[in-house]
C-alpha cells in the first residue's frame, strides 16, 4: 500500500513537470517527464548538467520505444531478449523528446526497467522517464538515497522512500550502442 501511494505522488509530480530523485533497477536517478522541456531544463538546472551530451531514459515496455526512437534495429529484440542484467541501448535517431534529452547526434539511451517502483510508476505514467545520474561531484553513480547531498535532496520536487530500494543491483547497467546497418558496439559491459 506504501509504495502506491508513493507512486500517485510521484505520478502527480512527473505529470505537473517536477524533478523527482528515485531508486531504478540499476541505482538511483534523477528523473522529469523526458518529453517535457519544462520539466528537462527544471532537472539540467537542478543536476547542474548543464552541457552533457544526452541523458538516459526508462520505460516499461519494450513495445513503448517505437514512439522515442525513428528506426528500431531489428537485433533489438533480440538483446533485450537474451540480456540477464539491466541494458541500456543507444539507438540513434530520438524522436519525441524534449531538447536535452537526446545526445547532441541525435541518439538516446532507453532501458527497459525491471524494478517494482519504477513499473508500478511507468506504467501509471505511459512516458518515458529520465533516468539519469544525480550530479555527486564526479562520483560516477549513487547505490543508495544516502549517496546522495542534502541539497540535491531539498532541490527536487519528490524524493522516494529508501523503503523502494529493494530490485536495484547497486551497480549502472550495460550500455551497448545499436547503429544503422547492424553496428553493434559494446560501451560499458
């Protein structure tokens, strides 16, 4: 019951364009409604990531990345298929989205999520979320809500539980870029 009531609040939050701080599959995230420009630059100012070369987006479905990308590649399926850890592909030519969101050359980085919160919440939402790295001052990721500053913390709209921590792997997911005629390239393992 817990976790649904956090879900209406942050579907509420993501839905009025505000910035929320949320445990992912991988580790926690700082996340707007990825096709809402307000709600992006609100997240750029806050993450001060001002200048960073696209961000990370979840969804629920595979089905939903049809609507954020032009061309999916057809081994698509099939690496999400035989992945056994949270992937994250870069596919090229974003559609959909909200300036800021996609890389300066048009990719993006989409996951599907595999984590109870983020499901229950993207399902709710039927958008894409970003996902991406709260700003730590150079550390790389944020394993848990303590990870986090306080002044991060009091900058966004809504900040879930540590409770919704259970599902994440504590560590950032696999990244692999799928281009145009079946360039497959593997970035972080």
């Amino acid at each position: 019951m817990e976790m649904i009531r956090a879900v209406e609040q942050a579907f509420k939050i993501l839905k009025e364009g505000g910035v929320i701080i949320y445990p992912t599959d991988t580790v926690w995230a700082i996340g707007c409604d990825a096709t809402n420009p307000k709600a992006v630059e609100k997240l750029i100012k806050i993450n001060n990531s001002e200048g960073q070369d696209g961000m990370i987006v979840i969804v629920d479905d595979f089905n939903l990345i049809g609507r954020y990308v032009r061309n999916i590649p057809p081994i698509a399926i099939e690496v999400v298929e035989v992945s056994d850890k949270p992937l994250t592909i870069i596919y090229p030519d974003a559609v959909n989205l909200a300036p800021g969101v996609a890389a300066k050359d048009g990719s993006i980085g989409i996951r599907v999520a595999s984590h109870p919160f983020c499901n229950l919440l993207l399902s709710k939402f039927r958008r894409p979320v970003v996902a991406t790295t709260p700003n730590l001052n150079g550390r790389k990721s944020s394993k848990c809500l303590n990870d986090l500053n306080d002044e991060l913390l009091e900058s966004v709209d809504w900040v879930a539980d540590p409770l919704f921590d259970e599902g994440s792997t504590g560590k950032p997911s696999s990244i692999i870029y799928l281009g145009e005629g079946g360039v497959v390239k593997v970035l972080r393992d």
